[in-house]
C-alpha cells in the first residue's frame, strides 16, 4: 500500500537528512512544514469534501475564505517563527504581531495574483512574504487540482495547465528503454509532460544549447541548463532511484544550486528555503 503524498514527503525529508548532512537543517524544517500541511490537507478536505464551492479552474482563482484559514495560517506562522531559518523566521513572527488585516491581504494577493516570485531586487521581506503565502496555500492549491479534471495531453506547455504556476522540478520517469520527462508545479503539484529537449524559459530547443551536469555523489538529481537564457532547473532521475520524492530531492540537492550559480545560471523558480 502506497502511503498518502505527505507522509511520502515527511519520510523522504527525514530518510535524506540523515544521508545529506549539508541539508539537515532545511530538510528537518520541511519536514516539520509538511507535517502541519498534511494537517491543514486534512482540515481542507472536511471543509469542503461535500461542497459545492469547489472552483471549476485554477488558473483564474477566487477570493480565499478566510474565516476559515485565518486561525490555521495565525498557527502556521507561530510555528515558522519558531523553527525556520532567518530570515523566514523573523518576519514570520514580525507577521504574527501584527494585525490579522495584513496577513490576510498577503494571502489574497498572492492568491488572487499570478503566483511568480519577487524579482531579485524586492528586497528579502517580499521574498519571506512571497514563501509564507505559497507554503501556507500549497496545499489548498494540491487539493483543488486533484479534484480537477485532467487537462488535455496534446502540447508541453511551459506553466502549469492547471494553475498557471512555474515548475519547481523536472521528473524522469521510466518508459520503454528510456524515461520520459514531466514537470512538477510548485503550487498545486500537478505534473505534465514536457519535451526533454525544451527549456521551459525561453523555448530552446536546439542541442547545443541544452545540457545537463550532475554530481556522482548524487547521481540521481541533475542540473538542466539552457545557455541562451541562462536558466536551469533541476530534474529527479526516477530511473536511478525509484523511491525518490522529487520536490523533497530538489531540497536536500543543495551543492548542485550552488554550481549552477557558481557558472551563472538562475533557478526557474526558488523553493521554499529560498534556494
């Protein structure tokens, strides 16, 4: 019996913890915020299992009820400013001080807006702001999607079909003598196809321009690079390690973000440790 997704992602954080020692501190602070999202899953899922409210798309979102989530993020951000690493801990609770009126307004425009992250120059409390919003909304965002019909698989479309999100990581997985290539959305989970030969930024498509780089230490996660924009994305080798959870992999991969900005590269989109 497979075991529900967070639960996959808890045990995956904890079992590379104690593999990855340079990742230890991320990975047990996911770990414990996974812990609270699979509560909040859970609440969602009484909430609204027999509900009629549930939205017929993602990509243009309706207003958040918040006299539900309004008590469940005041706890998720007592927990953050507890446990995560600075700066993510300090303008948590910073955010817990203050009027409930702010907080609220943070999740509805991150809700209601088109989910991209700050540009470099916002400055490090948009950047917490934006990562407060996406870990505390994900998985309303996953809920929703998994209750949406599959949309149709005739074209590789760079942004997530379902909610128009960016990929937070790319997933090879096992096809005939190959593997097939997919895109995990940093929202709502979703995962769809996608051409292995095709930067999702700028729509390269031509070989030269396209590379991969690896580590034999972690052989299974590889650094997807396009030289004409400049941009990676890492990808999860399910055909190396087939028990891998790849949005936890990405995490604990840290050394590979490291060289990728070591030889100018920019990240498609930065996870929650802000890496």
């Amino acid at each position: 019996m497979i075991p529900p997704p967070w639960d996959r992602r808890i045990d995956r954080a904890n079992e590379l913890a104690s593999a990855y020692p340079f990742a230890v501190e991320g990975l047990c602070f996911y770990a414990q915020v996974a812990a609270f999202q699979r509560n909040l899953n859970s609440e969602i899922d009484w909430r609204w299992a027999n509900s009629s409210e549930i939205p017929s798309e993602l990509s243009r979102r309706e207003e958040l009820d918040l006299a539900f989530f309004r008590p469940h993020f005041s706890r998720f951000l007592t927990m953050v400013s507890q446990i995560a690493p600075q700066p993510l801990s300090g303008i948590s609770a910073e955010l817990a001080r203050r009027s409930p009126v702010i907080s609220e307004q943070l999740l509805q425009d991150f809700w209601c807006g088109d989910s991209s992250q700050p540009a470099d120059d916002s400055g490090r409390d948009v950047h917490s702001q934006f990562v407060l919003a996406w870990t505390f909304l994900q998985p309303y965002a996953e809920y929703l999607a998994n209750r949406l019909p599959l949309p149709a698989a005739d074209r590789t479309p760079p942004l997530c079909p379902l909610c128009g999100s960016k990929p937070i990581v790319g997933v090879l997985r096992p096809e005939g003598d190959g593997a097939k290539k997919s895109l995990i959305c940093m929202l709502c989970a979703h995962e769809w196809a996608f051409r292995r030969l095709l930067c999702p930024v700028c729509g390269e498509g031509r070989e030269p321009q396209l590379a991969f780089y690896s580590s034999p230490e972690i052989a299974h996660v590889r650094v997807d690079v396009c030289d004409t924009c400049h941009t990676y994305v890492k990808s999860v080798d399910l055909t190396k390690v087939g028990i891998a959870v790849p949005v936890v992999d990405e995490l604990a991969t840290i050394p590979l973000d490291l060289w990728a900005r070591e030889h100018g590269y920019q990240k498609l989109q930065s996870n929650l440790l802000g890496i």
